[in-house]
C-alpha cells in the first residue's frame, strides 16, 4: 500500500504526485496507490487516510506496519510522519514541515488551491488540530527517506535534517520547496518505497 499526502493548498495534481502516480502505476501497482485531495482540517485528513488504511489492509489480507508506506510533502510529510509513528511503517518525507503550526499561523482565512480556484477556509481550530497531531521524533530513524533542500525557500531544511537524523535519504544542495528536479532523485526514492533498499 502506498499513500501519498500533498502539501498544504496542494491536490493530487501536484506534478510529484502525478509522477509518482505514473512509476506506481509503470510497476502494476495502482491498485495500492492512493492520493487524495486532503480537506483543510488535520484531524479530518487523518481520519480519511486511516480509513483508506483499514479498508485496504483488509481487502488485499495486508498488514499496515509491514506493508504500507507513506508519502508526504511539506505539510503532508507532518501528516506522514504522524501516521508513521501511529503505525510503525515507513515514510518518505519531502521537504517536510517540522512545526506547522508556526508556518501556518498567518494564513488563517479563505484561500484557494494552487491547482485549481476552489477557495478554502483554514482556521485558527485547524492549528490546534495540527498540534494535536504532532509526532515525535522518529522512534526508527531507518523506516525514514527524507529529501530535505538546502534551497528550500519557505521551510528550513536544517530542521528537516536534525529532526530526521539516522534516516535515508539525502540533502540536495539547492533546489526548491516544490523540488522541482525531482525526477532525479525519484528513482531512489521509489526504491525505497517499494522496499529495495
């Protein structure tokens, strides 16, 4: 099973996404990919990632901690990791947000999705939700892939690296938030993700 989480004002149209979307799919895999619009309240995209979880492990006679592993981005890597320690599976973290709820906190209001014009309300409720949510540091350091980017220009890439210590993956030098290079490193990252490393 394979879960991706988008970044916050993101969608599945994320051109990560729909890249991954493609190598799963190339692998005859689509059956075990699942990359849904997440809703603006934490709690609630949780919720719809658990329950795609239960649903799926039962269908296919799988078993989370062994065969799931998630995928987030920025805000999704938050969300990956909280499930991850939930879990005990493993993550890919993309540029993840460490503290969210300090990144976000000036974008309460009605806003709109990058991919789309469909506004949107994030409320001061969604970061209580947030810090409810919050994982710790990573019980096991080796169930992680992170890519964190020294370019990165809305997170810092610093504390994407000291809080993943120990994991896999790599720091690039340069890039961006949105790692629009990504294809480079999507072979290694898929390696992981399908438990070749």
């Amino acid at each position: 099973m394979i879960l991706y989480l988008h970044g916050f004002r993101s969608s599945p149209k994320s051109f990560k996404a729909q890249l991954m979307a493609q190598a799963i799919k190339d692998h005859g895999l689509e059956h075990m990919w699942y990359c849904p619009q997440l809703p603006p309240s934490p709690a609630q995209a949780l919720n719809q990632c658990r329950e795609w979880i239960q649903t799926t492990a039962a269908k296919h006679n799988l078993t989370p901690k062994h065969d799931l592993t998630i995928i987030g981005s920025s805000l999704g890597g938050y969300y990956a990791s909280s499930l991850a320690e939930e879990i005990q599976c493993r993550a890919v973290v993309l540029n993840p947000s460490i503290n969210p709820m300090k990144t976000l906190k000036d974008y309460i209001g009605t806003l709109t999705y990058y991919h789309s014009d469909e506004p949107f309300e994030f409320r001061p409720e969604h970061l209580k939700e947030l810090e409810a949510i919050a994982p710790p540091k990573p019980s096991d350091p080796s169930r992680y892939y992170l890519l964190a980017c020294t370019g990165d220009e809305i997170l810092d890439w610093r504390e994407m690296a000291d809080w993943f210590k120990g994991s896999h993956g790599r720091v690039i030098e340069g890039s961006d938030h949105g790692i629009s290079d990504f294809e480079k490193y999507m072979p290694d990252v898929l390696n992981f993700v399908l438990n070749k490393t």
